[in-house]
C-alpha cells in the first residue's frame, strides 16, 4: 500500500512538472551564491510556471550546471542535436536545447543573455558570477 501510495504521489508530481514545462517560452538561470542556482521556467505571458535551485561545485561551468537540472543538446559533429555534448566546434559547444527549449528547425537558435544584455561569449566561455541572471530562449532569423 505505501508503495501505490508514493507511486501516486511522485508520479502526479512529475506529470505536473511536464506539463509545466511544455508551455516554458523561456528559461532563467540565476547564480544565488557560491553553491546554489534557481532555475526559472516563465510562460509566454512571463509568467514563473517552475521554479527548482539545485547545487553547484565553484568549478562547476554554466554548461555543467544547465545539464544538472535539464537535457541539455549541443551540436553533434553532424549538425544533429546531441544530449551528450561532446563534440565542441572551434567556437565550442553550440546549444540546440535546453530542457523544453528546443531549437531544431533550420531557422531556430538559442538565444543567451546574461543580466539582460546578449551574451558577448559563447557558453564555454561565460564565467559563472554570484548574482548573475542567465537567460535562454529561442530565437529566429
């Protein structure tokens, strides 16, 4: 009976967060200090749908701390979306997706913004910086 009990509970929980998740337009990743993070999940009316804070090592990457919460899909050696992310281009990791962010048609990126300017740096390159405030969303051209 406890077993059914806790299957209800978590199960219900993780439908919930997908469905949250699926209508996510974009996503913030904030540095709170030197050991935590607060994902936020906003909506199309900019709205919080999810929030979660996870943990981090200071030798933690941005990349490293994104792939914590999220499957996160760079760019594999054939063009193709890889949850590995372990092919690195001579720019570095190329970001196809981020959870439910996902730029995989021909006309689609992610675009990354750090405290509300676009990044000048590709995300291997981003330092990661107490109270910083990391933003993905897709973007079209």
């Amino acid at each position: 009976m406890l077993f059914f009990g806790l299957f209800f509970l978590f199960g219900c929980q993780n439908a919930t967060t997908t469905d949250l998740t699926n209508s996510a337009e974009y996503l913030e990743l904030t540095i709170v200090d030197q050991d935590s993070a607060r994902f936020d999940l906003y909506d199309a009316t900019d709205t919080i749908i999810h929030t979660t804070t996870v943990s981090y090592f200071a030798e933690d990457s941005l990349l490293e701390i994104l792939q914590s919460q999220f499957t996160v899909y760079c760019q594999g050696s054939n063009g193709s979306p890889d949850d590995t992310c372990s092919f690195s281009g001579q720019y570095g990791h190329y970001v196809m997706g981020i959870g439910p962010l996902t730029a995989f048609e021909s006309n689609q990126f992610i675009s990354f913004e750090i405290n509300g300017s676009f990044a000048m740096t590709g995300i291997d390159d981003t330092d990661v910086i107490v109270g910083a405030v990391y933003k993905f969303s897709i973007g079209t051209f």
